[in-house]
C-alpha cells in the first residue's frame, strides 16, 4: 500500500490534467489520519489554493461554525476534496478532471479508513454515492458502501447562497456526530 508521504509527494507533482498549470498549490487534504469521520468537499476555492489547506475561505468558516455547534473537533477529522486544484473562477469541475484525481482520494480513504464519508454538495455526493443523487431530497440520509457509512449534507456554500437550508444542515450534522458516537 502507498505511504501518506509517497501518496503526497505524487499529488503535489501532478500533472495530469490542465488544472495543474493554474494552480497556486495542490490542496492535498489536512486532518486527522486516523479519522473516524472525513469530509469530502467539491474542489479548492481561492483561499485554499492559496493557503494549500482545504476548507478556510467563507464556506470554510461556516463549517467549522457546524462543527462547533454539534461537537465535533477540526482536529479529530480529516477533510479533503474530489480536486485536489482548483478549478478556473470555481467552475464546477469536469467529470475528465474528476477522473483524472479520484484516485488520490480513493488512496485517502484506504488510508484513513473512516467509519463515516460525509460529501459536503451535491458534486462530491454524485460521484461518491450516485451520479444521479439528489441533494435536497437527499442530504442527511445513510448508505453503506464497501464496509463505509456515507452521507451528504448541503455544501457550505449553498447555505451561504440559501440561508433556508441551515436548520438542514444543523439537523444532518448533528445526526452525524450521534451516528458517529455509535460506530
Ligand atoms: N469548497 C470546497 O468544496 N472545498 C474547499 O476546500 C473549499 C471550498
């Protein structure tokens, strides 16, 4: 199996696809290896590719807020993205550029081995859970999958965008943190 600093070493030389000549750093994932619970957001934003550290701009900060609420420490998880560069004024990203860096995350997670995936949006919850998911019917619901427990709840962003969708996320979240006290 490839070591943390090999699996780390290979994502920052990446050149896979053209995001790499646009990018400022590669957002590699920051966190607890030994997680029992890992976040998997959409891809890095401005602040992220210029700190290297996935999920410190606004939508950062707003998860962190959820965190605290329901108890759950930064320091016990580990969060990481689909892209691991940052997509061109935040596009979505290409199901090509998906391609290209899943399997950096699929390394993470044999790695890591967390109990519980939580997707944060819908682009991490279709292409880890379902192509076809849909997040506002679906956020906050549990699969299994391989021997992982996954979820979806909204993407930070979006509640910034959509104020409504809060008491949502509070209530996924804090089902997460009960969830996880059970495993
Ligand atoms: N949005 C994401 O999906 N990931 C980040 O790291 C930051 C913002």
């Amino acid at each position: 199996m490839i070591t943390w600093e090999e699996l780390e070493k290979k994502c920052r030389e990446c050149s896979a696809c053209p995001l790499h000549e646009t990018r400022t750093n590669c957002v590699f994932g920051a966190g607890n290896r030994g997680a029992r619970l890992m976040f998997v957001g959409e891809a890095p934003g401005e602040r992220e590719d210029a700190t290297g550290i996935p999920f410190v701009g606004a939508a950062g900060k707003l998860l962190d807020k959820y965190l605290e609420a329901v108890g759950i420490d930064r320091d016990d998880v580990y969060i990481a993205n689909i892209l691991k560069c940052r997509p061109p004024k935040n596009r979505d990203p290409l199901p090509s550029e998906q391609d290209c860096c899943i399997e950096y995350l699929r390394e993470q997670v044999r790695l890591i081995r967390p109990k519980i995936i939580a997707c944060l949006g819908r682009i991490s919850a279709m292409r880890l859970i379902d192509p076809n998911y849909k997040i506002t019917k679906e956020h906050g619901t549990f699969v299994e999958r391989g021997g992982f427990t996954l979820t979806a709840v909204y993407h930070p962003a979006a509640l910034l965008r959509d104020p409504r969708k809060k008491e949502d996320m509070y209530a996924d979240m804090k089902k997460i943190k009960e969830i996880l006290d059970n495993v």
